[in-house]
C-alpha cells in the first residue's frame, strides 16, 4: 500500500479536483462539473476482483431510486480495464455510471488516494474511497479506504443528505 507523498486528503468544504472519466459507454464525464445533481457520491473503487468493492457497488444500485428521490447521484470510477469494467456492470446491472481506466498516480496524487502499485502479482490499483459532493463540487464528506475493508453504504449517504438538509 502507498499514497503519494504530500498528495492532499479533500475535507470540508474542499473544491473537488476535476477529473475526465470515460464511462462503459464509451461517454466522457467531467466530474464534478458534469454531475447534475444537487448532491452526488463519487464512489473510487478497487475493481471487479474485489468481493468488497462489489458488494458495495450492488449495495449502491439496491438504493439507486431512492437516491435519485432525494436528489443524489452517484458515479464509480476504478483503475480497470474497460472490458472488466463492462463486465462487472453486465453482471451487476449498475445502473448508474461506470468509469474505467483512471490513471492510477494521477488519481491517486489528486484525490489523496491510497493505491497499490504495480508488482509481480498484480497491476497497479486504486484503494477504496468515496466522496458526497454538494452541487457545486464541494466536498461534504470524504472517506479513504487503506486496505480491503471501510466503505460508504448508500443508506449513510441518504442519511446524512436528509440530516443536511434540515439543519443548514
């Protein structure tokens, strides 16, 4: 496990780093200015080999509706090739957008992220991670994963939007 050297953590209030992710369709996405939501979660996960990152990307789908109700998107992004990608949205039905190919250091440098470098098992990776963002790209939560296990579960999203909402 590394994290490049000085690459800041996004906290509070922090403006997202604006990231060009092309998605399974073969569509490009600018995030944050292409989310047109008035909250939306970016989901960084570590690929369709990752038991972990799957449960919580199904887990995202299962509350996909009721996110939208509220007013929350969401949008995954991993290191993977596009065809793992687009197998694990096959199999998973992911309903919401699914980006591929993020360049591991340059993620990793902008976003804080943990990741695993290149070695003779494995090829580079991203670590887990995820970000609510208000409508602007601010950053209103953000959480860093340095291993297999600590991830976001859409029921904590939807909560702290609502809790938001009544109390700004």
């Amino acid at each position: 496990m590394a994290r490049i050297p000085d690459a800041p953590l996004l906290d509070l209030g922090d403006r997202f780093p604006t990231l060009e992710l092309t998605l399974t369709d073969g569509s490009h996405l600018a995030v944050p200015a292409g989310l047109p939501n008035p909250y939306n979660v970016v989901l960084v996960n570590r690929g369709a080999w990752c038991p972990y990152c799957v449960t919580q990307l199904r887990g995202f789908q299962a509350g996909l509706a009721k996110l939208a109700e509220a007013g929350i998107g969401v949008v995954s992004l991993s290191s993977e090739s596009r065809d793992r990608t687009l197998g694990l949205v096959a199999e998973h039905r992911l309903a919401f957008p699914v980006a591929w190919g993020a360049p591991v250091q340059r993620t990793a440098e902008v976003l804080g992220l943990y990741y695993e470098p290149t070695s003779t098992d494995h090829e580079a990776f991203l670590h887990s991670a995820a970000f609510v963002l208000d409508s602007g790209g601010r950053v209103l939560l953000a959480l860093y994963s340095s291993g297999a296990i600590g991830r976001l579960a859409w029921q904590d999203v939807l909560g702290y939007v609502q809790y938001l909402r009544t109390h700004s």
